[in-house]
C-alpha cells in the first residue's frame, strides 16, 4: 500500500483540488498520511498570489526534498504554473511538474508503473477551455466542504497573477456540479462554500443557459438540507437577483464577500478594476437595505505602486463610512509579470505595512460593531468543532459571527440556537438556547 502526503498552500480552490487528489489516491488504495510523516509519495499544490506563498511553496518543495529524498514529489499548483525552472532547480528526482490544467492527470502519474524520473505535465494554461475534472468524496475532518464550481479569470487585475496561473475562466456542467453537492450531502456535510476564482462568470462559457444565479437557486431547492455560502463575488455581478435569492432561500447564508481593493477611482484604475468609488458604494448600500443583518465582507490591498497618502485616506474612509462587517486586508505584492509589477513608484515596506495596519484596526473596529449588533439575538449556529483554549464549542452563526458557547460533543456537526451574550477580548460569547431560558429561570 502506496503512503501519500499532501500539503497546500493558497485558496479554497487549492483546497478543494487538494480534497480531490486525497480522494483519488484513497480510492486507488493508497493511504493517506501527515505530511511530516514517511511516505512514498508527496504532492505539494503551492500558491503564488503573493511573494510570500511563493517563498512558503520553496520551502516546502526544499524540505520534501531533503527530508524525504527516496520518495517521488509531485509539485503542483500556481507556483509550479508560474515558474518550473524554479522549481526544477530546487533539487532532485525523481520529480513531477504538474500544470494547473493538467492536475486530472496527477494521480494517474503518480501511481503509473516504473514512472519516469522527471514528469512535466505542463502546458500554455491560456489555451485551456475546460475545468479539469476533479471529483471530491470527502473532506477531511469538516462540517463545511468548498465546492468548485468555476476555474480561471479574464479580468486582469493589474496587480493579479491568477489570470496567468489559472488560465481563462471555466465552468464545471450543471450535472457534475449537482453530483459533487449530492456527494456531499450523502456524506453528511452541512455547509458548502460556493468556490471558485471568478464565480460571477459561472456558465457563460457553457451552452447551458446557465448563470451564477441559476445554479444557486437549482441548489438551493435541490438541497434544503444544506447551508449554501458564497466565497466571493465581484461587484459587478451583485445584482437584484442575487439579493432576491438570499432572501427567498433560508438555506442560503446572509453573507457577501465584495472585493474592493481600493476606494479612490485614481488607483481602481490603475489596478484595472472596472466600478469607480460612487458605484462600489451604491452596491454595498443595495446589499444592505436589502439584507440588514447580512455579513459584508471585503478585500483591501494597501500600498498598491504610486499610492499617495491622499488616496490611502480615500479608501479608508470609504470603509469607514460603508455598512461593512469586515475586511481583508492585504499589503501589494509584487509578482513579476503583471503590468503593475512594472509600474513605477513602488512603496517602501514601511509605508506599506503603515497603510496596512491602519486597514486592519479598522477591521477590528467593524467586526466589534457586527458582533455588537448581534447582541443578545438568536443565532443559527453550525457547530464545527471544540475551541482548543477554552474547551467551548466552535461554530459560525449564518452571518459569520464565531461564536464560543458550551456544550456537549455530540452537538458538533448540527445547527443550534445560541443566543449571543457577551463579547470579550475579541471572543464572541453565546449561551445554547435551552441552556439560556433555564439559567433565565432560575435567576427570576
Ligand atoms: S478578478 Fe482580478 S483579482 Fe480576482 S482573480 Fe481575476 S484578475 Fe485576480
């Protein structure tokens, strides 16, 4: 029996491929191990959305290498599809490359009888025009499973390797989608996370006549039994149908995440996002009269290339004055091949950190403001796990709050009423609904 290693860096779409090998090496016999541990076999699926998931991916190729030299390591993933050379340059065979649009292949390669010493399995990601295929049985270990629905983007965001990385923007079919969903609900799984690179451009490269919109209503009625939450979504795609949908489905979560980036039209330019200051906005006020307990979430880069004080501020103040229940914020990375990798101005790190960490208290101060809302209201929660510090229960209520309350183990994997009582550095506290009224009681 073949042991197999796994690691990942990146993004729920990273994870949710990473799921989908685990599940062919498993359904092939292999058996699946810690990363630490010896096996014949570790696949590393790296990231390279900023500098530092480059250099983490390095490390990890280099330590597999030196660790483990006997073994077959399979490098997969953005970094890998950015730049081989590098990665054929940090070691030795035998060594697999494998491309984002081949990664269907990389089981099958890594399993092949008296496999060559040197794989590459790459290709000109750009020409790619349909998702690989790869199915997930399980996730290990989770309440909630990410489900891919889409690959690739067409946008090209100035500071953005994706679109290189990923290649065009694909869609999986309707059908394979509602299978993958039924796999999950078979398993008992209570939430999924509507995942990919550009959601909002799900179907338009099908000839199904299908839309985002479209297929979140099929699966919202198809499985009444399973939370649905949406990764991420453009602004320009946020539209009635959207909101119509979260409120007509109860089983679809109250939770929007818009990246903005940046709030001055001078910079969104120069990033090429294309809505302006006024439209962002506009959409963020439409989500809020529409769902006014809604959680909104947002992206934010500081210290973007010729970024001026006065248009830090302008973003600042933006989120300031937005009905946003968080952010996340992100310092600009250089990465080598996009247009603003070439442009000129580039910040001090200083600068950037400064700019970065006055974005993030600003964070701090809006999800204090979510949670203080939420105050001593009822919340669906969806309890996932025990909290290592306080031995509480763990679990997110449907507008993202992260709630602390105590409990028995075998209410882990359902959806309970808690009731928000207390936030305490930063913790938000909660007491089981039953357990509220006696204490209630009680105290009459
Ligand atoms: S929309 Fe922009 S930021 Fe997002 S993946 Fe595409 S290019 Fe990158």
């Amino acid at each position: 029996m073949k042991r197999v290693a796994i690691t990942t860096l990146g993004c729920k779409v990273n994870q949710f491929e990473s799921a989908a090998f685990a599940s062919a090496f498993e359904a092939r016999g292999c058996q699946l191990v810690p990363f630490q541990a010896e096996a014949d076999i570790y696949v590393i699926n790296t990231c390279t959305v900023t500098a530092r998931a480059g250099q983490q991916s390095r490390q990890l190729i280099r330590r597999a290498f030196t660790r483990h030299s006997h073994a077959r390591i399979f490098v997969t993933g953005c970094y890998a599809q950015m730049d081989p050379q590098g990665v054929l340059a940090l070691g030795e065979y035998p060594l697999a490359i494998v491309g984002n649009g081949n990664k269907h292949r990389l089981v099958d390669a890594a399993l092949s009888e008296n496999p060559p010493d040197l794989i590459m399995l790459m290709g000109r990601i750009r020409d790619n025009r349909s998702i690989c295929d790869l199915p997930v049985t399980r996730f290990r270990g989770r309440t909630r499973a990410y489900l891919r629905i889409q690959d690739g983007c067409d946008n090209f965001c100035s500071y953005c390797i994706v679109p290189y990385t990923r290649g065009p923007s694909r869609s999986l079919t309707v059908s394979r989608v509602l299978e993958q969903a039924a796999v999950f609900a078979e398993q008992g799984y209570r939430e999924l996370v509507i995942t990919g690179i550009n959601v909002g451009k799900y179907g338009l490269d099908l000839d199904e006549n299908e839309t985002i919109y479209t297929l979140l209503d099929r699966l919202c009625r198809d499985f009444p039994q399973l939370r649905l939450r949406l990764s991420s979504i453009e602004p320009a795609e946020v539209n009635d149908s959207l909101l119509n949908l979260i409120n007509r489905h109860t089983n679809f979560m109250p939770h929007l995440h818009i990246p903005l980036q940046s709030g001055d039209d001078q910079v969104l330019a120069r990033m090429n996002r294309r809505y302006t200051r006024a439209g962002f906005a506009e959409v963020i006020h439409r989500v809020r009269a529409a769902l006014p307990t809604a959680a909104i979430g947002c992206d934010v880069l500081g210290g973007f290339p010729g970024e001026t004080e006065a248009e830090a501020d302008n973003t600042h103040r933006l989120l300031e004055e937005l009905p946003i229940s968080y952010l996340h914020v992100f310092p600009y990375s250089r990465r080598p091949g996009t247009l603003a990798a070439t442009m000129p101005r580039h910040l001090p790190g200083p600068v950037k950190e400064a700019r970065v960490q006055r974005l993030r208290d600003l964070d701090q101060q809006k999800r204090r403001a979510m949670y203080a809302q939420g105050l001593d209201r009822v919340h669906r929660v969806l309890v996932e796990r025990r909290h290592g510090a306080t031995g509480l229960l763990q679990g997110f209520s449907e507008n993202y709050i992260p709630l602390l309350f105590a409990g028995g183990t075998g209410l882990i994997h359902t959806v309970v009423p808690v009731r928000l009582t207390a936030i305490e550095d930063d913790q938000v506290k909660g007491i089981l609904v039953d357990d509220w009224v006696e204490e209630k009681r009680q105290n009459r």
